[in-house]
C-alpha cells in the first residue's frame, strides 16, 4: 500500500507542469473545499477539473465533459469520495449501512416493489439519480434485470476506466458496522474490479453462453473471477464472441450497452416451472456420480462431519423429484437443480442435519433460522407443494413469474441475495440434461415447450372466448419486466398456456394464502388458461406451432363415466384420449374393450368413438349378456392412434360411480363388482329353486356351525397340537366325532384326515346357551405328526359329524394363537402362518428351503399388501417379466427392497432375484397408493419388476415366494396373481402357469 502511494505522488512530481492534482485515494485527498470534478488519470488517481459549490452544477460539468470524469465529494462513504460518474458499475457495501445485504426499490424514493443483494456484488449501469450533500443519495442501476434504485452510501461506485484498464483501486471501509457483536470495523481493501460479461465457447458437442463475473474481494488486490455456463448458444452467436449484458437477456458488443447485438432468453432460465422434464428417475443419480462421484445415500441420523465424499442426501431421490412434479406441478428437472444448488449437492450441513435441501427460511441475516424436515422426501414436497407454490401464486407479493428468472423477474427476485441464483440453477439443469444425453450433441429438455413472453400487461382468461377472467401478468405490486408462460396450443386469437396457479373443477383459483402451511395438488390438464395471440411473443422455437397437435400437453385421461346393465345388455361409457393430440384424417383413433377372464385370455370388441375439440375422444359399447359366457371377467381399454402410436394407452376399467344391482336372465346371473383398482363382471349359473311342497309349516331350527381354535403348537419334533371347541348350535352332541383335514394347497387335495378326541373341555358349553341342547362334547384336542407330509401349503379344515350330520369349517385363529416363523426339522423348514388375507385362517408351509427365519413382527395385524400387475414375455430377450407392488402397512414404504424366491418343486432347486423398489412401472397399470389409500403412511415407492431369465429354468414346476424388507421390518408372501393362465410357445422352450385355490403364482417350464 505504501508503494502504491509513493508511486502516485512521484508521478504527480514528473507532471508538475501540467496543472493536475493527484489524489491518493486511500487518503481521501480532494483537490476541492466542495464538489469536485476530476479526470481519471491512466495511474488509476484523480486529477482536478474544476470545483463546484453545488451537486447538480458538478454533475452537469461531468456530462459535458463525458470519458472518465466523475464527480467526488469529502463526505462520502467511499474510499475513492466519487458521488457521479459518466459510466461504471456500484459495488454493493451493505455493511456501511449497518445491513447484512442491500435493498433496491422500483421507485426513486427508495419505495415500492424491491429487491435485494448480498455484499460484494457489482450493480451495473449505474448512475447516480441523486445527492443529499452530506455523503448519502440514489443510485440508479440496472440489477440483473430489475431496473431501480438503491442508497449511495451503500455502494462503493467504480467507473468504467478502472473495468477497462485493470487498475485497482479501494473499496469496503466501514466505521460504524453493529451487525454482529465483537466484529471490528474493516478496513478498505484493494482489489480490480471486472465487469460482467459472456463468451461463446464450443465445449465438445455444445455451444455453450458462459458467463464470466466477479465477486467478493480479493485479498492480494487482484480479481476474484468465477465463470458459470449458463445455457446453449443462440443461433446469432458465434464462437469465440465476447458480449455485455446488465440483465443476461440484451447482449451488447461494448461495456457501455450502447450497440445491442441481440437478445438471449436462456431457456431453462424463462421456462415455467409449471412443467414437466423429460428425464427419467435415474438421470438424477447419474448426473450425481458424474458431477461429484456421489454414489451413495448418507444414513438416518447421519453427522454432518462424518459425510463421506461419495455420500449425499439427494442420492436415490429422483423418484421423489418426479412425484413432486406429478402432483404438486414443479418441473422435477428445475427443483433438482435448485436443491443442488442451495445444499452444495446434498452435501450441506442443512441438508444433512436438518433434511433442508433449499435453504428455506436460511435467511442472510440468520442461517440457523432454517427449517427442519422430517425427511429429505418430506422436504421435497413440502417445498414443491407449499414454498414454490407462493412463489408462483398470482396473488401474493413475492410473485414475478412462474419462472426462476434473475434479479428482474421470477423467484429470483425474491428468493436469493444472489444475481445469478437464476442462471446457476439453470446452468445445472443444461449440464444434467447433457450428461443424461452422454454429451452427444442432444438435449432431452432444451426446447419442448414453447415459451412466450408477455409483451405487455396481459389478462388470462378461463376460456377462450376472453371473458371469464382469471388473473393479469402483473401481481399485486404492478411490477413486471419479464413475464413468460408455457404455451400449450395456439388457436388462432387465443392461445392456451399453463396457468401458474392451480386451478379448481369449478374454474376458481387455488390461492396460497388460503392454504398456508397445506399441500395442494397441481392438474396440469385442468390447469390451463388462455391469452390473446397477440400478446405472446414467443422466445424460443414455437413447439406448440410447430408440433400442433403432435405433441401431448397433459398426461393420459380415462375416465369411465357409466357402467349399467340395460335391456338385458351391459353399458360401457368413458373417455380415453392423450391431450394434445389431434385426432383427424391423418391421425385416426380408435377404442378397443377387452373382457379377460380367469384364465387371462382376452376377448376383444370395437368400442364407438366420438371426438370432441380435436383431441377429446369418448367411447360407447353395448353388449348382449346372452353373448358372454360363463366366468369371472375383468375389463380393459386401449386407447389406439393410427400416426402417434407411441402416445397410445391401454388401463384396466375402474369405476367410482355405484354399480347396477345383479340381474337374472334365462337363468344366468350377471352381476358386477369392484375392488380399489378394477371393476369385475361374474357370469354363474342361477341355484335351481327346490321344489314347492305343501307340507305343513314346521318351526326351522337354524343350526350355526362356531368353532374357536384356543391351542395351536409345535414342537422340535414336528408335532403339531390342535385345541379348541366347535359346536352345532341346535344339535345335541351325545354323538360327536371331531376330525381334522389337512388340505394341500399347492395341489388342490386333501392330503391328510386325522382325529380328533371329543371331551367336555374346561367349561360347560350348554350352561352358556341354556336353550336346552346338549353341548359338553363340543371340544377336540389331537396331536398330528407333520413329518409325514409332503412339502408344501397346508391349510387345516376342522370336520365335526354330530349324528350323522357333517359339517366343516377352516381353522382360523384367535390373536391370543402364537405363529411360528420359522423352523428347521430333518434338514426341512417348517413354517405356522396366520394368513392374514383369509382372516387369520392358519396354514403350515413345509420346504426343502429355509427361506423364511429372519420374518419379523410387522406393525399391523393385516397380511402385507400384494398385487402383481403382470406378467409378460419378453422374446427378443428370452425373459419372464412379473412386476406389481408389495408394502408393509404402517410404515412408509420409502426403503423398500425385493427379492423373489422360485421354488422347483420337483428338483427341489431354489433361484433368487433382488429389485429395488420404484414408484410407477412402465410397461403394467400403476397408480399412486396415496391417491387410493386414507393414510398418514406413504405407499408409493414400492412397484417391483423382475425379469426371469428363462434359459436358466430346468425343466419342472415353479411357485414363487416374495421378500418384502423395510428397514428392519421383513416378510414373505406368496406371490400371487389374478390371471390364471398363460401359455408361451418357443422353439427352446414353454411356459405354462396354473391356477390353484389360493391363487399362488405357478408355472411350468418345459424345454
């Protein structure tokens, strides 16, 4: 520092004969007693011009004189004392004025809309708009798009000759900062300053805009430079190109933004989060791995400084992102850089300790202010759901757009003290989509909506008639510089865009403020408005010109409207159409109904289409019941295209109406059901009527059929012990025989009969009724020798005969019976179930395996939830793929895992197959749980799909046997399914799969 000055007063000495006044700008030295006007000489010092008694006078001097004049008074705050300059930018110093960070209004009087920024950030085209004389005043600039004004005494002003000639000069210096107890006044540091600005730079397949700007300070006086690619180059760049831009959108060849080259709206920058990403659930762990090496999830309760470097909170979570998206209407792709980007890649002490991906409520002033989440999953809808929503709500103060933007527009004007914290999310979500494409050259994202910027204050309107007005462009401030939408479909003077709020059935908007604190759901398909044409300019390639009614808006829309029977025929109505897709000459569609019976196979009717609007297409199909057979059906739609045939749909019938009362017709019942997930019809014979004889009337004595299995053990030696009681009420039981069956259910037989003795039991059954009949036989007890049987499915039928008469019931339990879990006896597992989906009815599973010892106590008396989607055979790859979804009640179905057991009953071989748990499958019907389900718990991660290499089945029978774990929870099922039948004929090999009682998954492979 002392070098600095010696140099600037002998360069004053060499140039004494020219009248000049050097000042050391570190010293204060002005060569005035008031304002002064001085040149910037070419050693970075100030030489005299003129001196002026008034701010307006000196100011008015330095714009005759333009170049590098400014104007410099004693009282700044400034090391440097300059008040004006021709041209520059401010360096915020939010400490001077005892604030962690700098407030900018839209208005001179430092009022209305504002934003804000963090210290050491440069504002540029900055010029002062006024002066008090005592050191304060406002500063006009323009702040990575928002145009406003900020204090003088909060900015150190550096004009543009120090950013041209690298000279550095001093800024900071503060006397009075209180923002912090024990923090001693700093002192002016001496550093260049660069101004802001943007190469184009090919990078392998991509070109790249890459921004280059300049924050913080630098300890040795030199730059502190950062460099950020914010997007893909627009057509007008070329390579190698150096461009200016205050606000990232109007680019300029020179610092002064006076030859404006063109315009640049970084796509993912403008693109509305009201969106949807292309990129699945597992580019989100591959963008992880390729960025930091990440490839593992840290643990529960995990310490912030045990994190690993190849560990972070977001890893395995892109399912989350995209059920996020799904429900709650944030682009999944956007979210995810956003998180990135607050939490260091998952990896901050938020993130880890408090589950805060967001920085939400981390405010500049108080970063342990910040949220804590249940979860990284809760913290993720939670912000999609809630957080982002405000942002985007119409109606509150903290909206500027749908869009994350910069200082100017979106949440970014809002939400961070950061001006780039719009262009670095969005540099993210350009590199993700990058490394998901292999750095080919393409981008799955770029591009796929139209996005079209509002040219002026704009209303939207519900239809497309202009009159039911919904909300303008411009939220409640009247402040709006940048204001894009999605636009999903151009009808000539209206055009339909995604609407940034969410929007009710009833066409009302859903309003954050009436749901504080509460997760809304976001319909993109009933969540459309419509604006005139002529207000939309559109900033990137018009896709919903271009792809007109190519390209789907919404996801797939069923709905069954009615089902009933008619005039002896069943009545099939609905609606099945992708939004988006035009349906025409070119473009045909057509609906097919499915009946599928028990033994999957599939009868086929063309349905009626009507189309409505282009793309709405209903079906209609009316059916004969003479015409359908005999069995048990469930039903199916495909939705056929005849061009875009990869937007065609097929989804199983449910109904939420209520279904026809059964009917009888030529002796045939045809009645209707439903389940949470498919509606069934049931064909049966009617029960011919008996006979009518007149005989006299005689009193019917109903006999009731109870039985209570109290005892239900099993030793080390494989006996097994049965008591309890069973009585016919109505029935003396002078003569009673109890027998016990044993039923096979893998071969649909009675494997085993055994007795049972007959004794008095405990207590008096007859004294409990008193109605007179006699029931002291009414209890059994017998041991049973289960080493005799074979391996296999047992159930346990109790068979009483009480003179003569036979009645039979299965064993069930009360909760007092105890289940074993497992037990190994003469090398073969023994196994007591309460099978929880038969109402507790027990059963006894025998094995060559020991599949099943480490089963543990589930949090719910309920059997495991199972149900298989599919199976399907794959002949190029020679597989059997079953997939469908499997969870444990009462627990969240967030760390599901997998793993499929198949038994060879003949050659007693066991093969296993692991999978991960997902949240939808893509080739099976899925849904959501928690659209279905009333519960606290969350069931939608848990879809498995497993693909059976079938060259590696010996010959023989399979039955299939599924390992659920959660956590420390585990439990086995017997996989089951409800088709019966499927028949797979290759050259090298058939598949056939039977149906038994219990509906356990089977089948036969044959070579």
């Amino acid at each position: 520092m002392k070098t600095f000055i010696k140099g600037i007063l002998l360069l004053s000495l060499v140039l004494a004969s020219i009248p000049i006044f050097v000042v050391d700008v570190h010293a204060n030295q002005i060569g005035c007693s008031n304002y002064e006007v001085a040149w910037i000489n070419d050693s970075g010092g100030f030489d005299t011009v003129a001196c002026f008694n008034s701010f307006d006078a000196a100011r008015n001097k330095m714009n005759e004189l333009q170049g590098d004049h400014v104007v410099r008074h004693h009282a700044s705050g400034s090391p440097s004392k300059i008040i004006a300059m021709v041209s520059g930018l401010a360096y915020a110093y939010s400490w001077r004025i005892n604030q962690v960070t700098l407030n900018i209004y839209d208005n001179p009087n430092l009022s209305g809309t504002s934003t804000y920024v963090a210290l050491h950030y440069p504002l540029e085209q900055a010029s002062t708009y006024s002066y008090n004389g005592k050191g304060d005043g406002v500063v006009a600039m323009n702040f990575g798009g928002f145009k406003g004004y900020t204090r003088l005494y909060g900015v150190d002003l550096v004009p543009e000759k120090y950013l041209r000639t690298d000279i550095p000069l001093y800024l900071g210096g503060h006397k009075n900062h209180r923002l912090n107890s024990g923090v001693k006044p700093e002192d002016p540091f001496l550093m260049q300053v660069g101004q802001p600005y943007y190469t184009i730079e090919q990078n392998g397949n991509y070109r790249d805009v890459v921004l280059h700007y300049f924050f913080g300070w630098s300890k040795n006086g030199g730059y502190n430079h950062r460099s950020l690619v914010v997007g893909p180059a627009s057509d007008w760049m070329s390579v190698g190109s150096r461009y200016y831009s205050a606000d990232g959108i109007h680019f300029y060849s020179d610092r002064s933004y006076s030859n404006l080259v063109g315009t640049y709206y970084n796509y993912y920058q403008y693109l509305s989060a009201r969106s949807k990403t292309n990129l699945p659930a597992e580019a989100f762990n591959k963008f992880l791995t390729e960025a930091k090496g990440i490839t593992q999830k840290t643990t529960k309760g995990q310490n912030y400084y045990s994190l690993k470097a190849n560990q972070s909170t977001l890893w395995d979570e892109g399912a989350t992102f995209i059920e996020a998206q799904n429900n709650y209407g944030v682009n999944a792709l956007l979210l995810f850089a956003h998180a990135i980007h607050e939490s260091g890649y998952g990896r901050s002490n938020l993130a880890v300790s408090k589950f805060n991906l967001f920085g939400w409520n981390a405010v500049d002033s108080n970063v342990g202010a910040a949220n804590t989440f249940h979860s990284i999953r809760d913290g993720i809808l939670e912000m999609a759901a809630i957080h982002i929503r405000g942002y985007m709500d119409v109606d509150d103060p903290r909206s500027f757009g749908s869009h994350y933007g910069n200082k100017g527009s979106g949440f970014g004007v809002k939400y961070a003290s950061d001006p780039y914290w719009g262009a670095s999310i969005s540099s993210i979500a350009y590199r993700m989509d990058k490394v998901y494409n292999n750095y080919n050259g393409n981008l799955s994202d770029y591009n796929q909506y139209s996005v079209a910027l509002v040219n002026k204050p704009t209303n939207f309107y519900l239809d497309a008639g202009g009159i039911n007005r919904k909300y303008d462009s411009l939220n409640r401030s009247g402040y709006q510089f940048v204001y894009t939408v999605n636009v999903n479909e151009n009808l000539g003077e209206f055009s339909k865009v995604q609407s940034s709020n969410a929007i009710n059935p009833d066409g009302s908007l859903i309003l954050h403020k009436n749901f504080r604190g509460v997760k809304t759901n976001y319909n993109f398909n009933l969540s459309q408005v419509y604006a005139r044409s002529s207000d939309l300019k559109y900033i990137n390639a018009p896709k919903a010109e271009s792809n007109l009614g190519k390209v789907p808006t919404a996801d797939y829309v069923f709905d069954l409207s009615k089902l009933s029977f008619e005039n002896n025929q069943i009545v099939f109505d609905g609606k099945g159409y992708r939004p988006g897709i035009h349906i025409n000459e070119e473009n045909k569609i057509v609906h097919e109904l499915y009946f599928i019976n028990d033994y999957y196979e599939e009868t086929k009717y063309d349905a009626t289409t009507t189309i409505k609007d282009k793309e709405v297409a209903t079906f209609n199909k009316v059916l004969n019941l003479q015409d359908i057979k005999e069995g048990k059906y469930t039903f199916k739609i495909k939705t056929n295209y005849s061009k875009y045939t990869e937007y065609n749909e097929e989804t199983y019938l449910n109904y939420s109406g209520d279904l026809p009362k059964a009917i009888t017709l030529n002796q045939m019942k045809y009645e209707l059901t439903k389940d949470d997930q498919r509606v069934y019809l049931t064909v049966s014979k009617e029960a011919p009527k008996p006979p009518v004889v007149n005989e006299p009337e005689q009193p019917e004595v109903k006999k009731v059929y109870n039985v209570l299995l109290t005892k239900y053990e099993f030793n080390d030696t494989g006996k097994l012990t049965l008591r309890g009681v069973a009585m016919v009420e109505g029935l003396n039981h002078d003569q009673v025989k109890h027998q016990v069956e044993v039923y096979d259910l893998f071969e649909n037989r009675v494997a085993h009969t055994f007795d049972l003795q007959s004794h008095t039991g405990d207590y008096n059954l007859s004294d409990g009724f008193k109605d007179g009949f006699n029931y002291d036989l009414g209890w059994f007890e017998g041991t049973i020798d289960t080493t005799t049987f074979e391996k296999g499915n047992y159930k346990f039928n109790l068979i009483t005969t009480i003179q003569e008469e036979r009645f039979s019931k299965s064993l069930f339990a009360s909760r007092q019976v105890k289940e074993l879990l497992g037990q190994t006896i003469n090398e073969r597992y023994y196994s007591l179930r309460k099978e929880k989906g038969y109402s507790n009815r027990f059963e006894l599973l025998i094995d060559d395996q020991f599949i099943a010892g480490d089963k543990t106590t589930l949090p719910s008396i309920r059997e495991s939830y199972l149900y298989v989607s599919g199976i399907k055979f794959n002949t190029e790859a020679n597989t059997l793929t079953i997939a469908g979804t499997s969870f444990i009640w009462n627990v969240d179905a967030t760390n599901m895992k997998y793993k499929l057991y198949l038994m060879n009953k003949d050659t007693n071989e066991m093969k296993t197959f692991e999978a991960e748990a997902i949240s939808s499958l893509t080739e099976f019907p899925s849904w959501k749980h928690s659209e279905n389900i009333t519960s606290s718990y969350n069931y939608d991660t848990s879809w498995f799909s497993f693909d059976l290499p079938l060259d590696q089945f010996d010959g023989g029978r399979y039955y299939a046997i599924l390992r659920i774990e959660n956590g420390s929870l585990i439990d086995y099922i017997d996989l089951r399914s409800s088709s019966s039948k499927i028949n797979i004929n290759q050259p090298s090999i058939k598949v056939e799969r039977i149906k038994h009682n219990k509906n356990i998954l089977e089948f036969t492979v044959t070579k």
